[in-house]
C-alpha cells in the first residue's frame, strides 16, 4: 500500500472504484468537530449571562457594556 492507497480489487474481472469522500464530507467532519464545542459554548454563555443577571445584578452583553 503505497501512499495510504488500498489495494485496487477486481471482482470477476471487473475493477471495483477506490474509496472517496462524499460532498458531504466536509459538512459531517464539521458537525462533528464544531457541533460539541458550539455547544459547549452555549451553555457556558447560558451560565455567565445567569450568574451576571442574578447573582451580580448586572448587564450582561455586548450593548450593555457600550452604553453603560
């Protein structure tokens, strides 16, 4: 296996098509890599907004810190 190449197979004297990526590829390798990490993004803005509103009483947010 030169170059992380499979072995070319024939099935009854047909040669068979090598693996390939899907145009779907890219998309399914990006859910999965950014999908958890969006997540867990959110809920650690979901966290911070309810210990500013709550616990500090404060504005939490881009527009409040330019007006303020």
């Amino acid at each position: 296996m030169a170059k992380g190449r499979a072995k070319v197979e024939t099935v009854m004297g047909h040669r068979l098509a090598g693996p390939k990526l899907t145009p779907w590829a890219p998309v399914l390798v990006g859910l999965y890599l950014f999908g958890p990490l969006l997540g867990l993004l959110a809920l650690l803005d979901l966290v911070l907004y309810l210990v500013f509103r709550f616990a500090l009483d404060r504005c939490y947010g881009v527009f409040c810190l330019l007006a303020g």
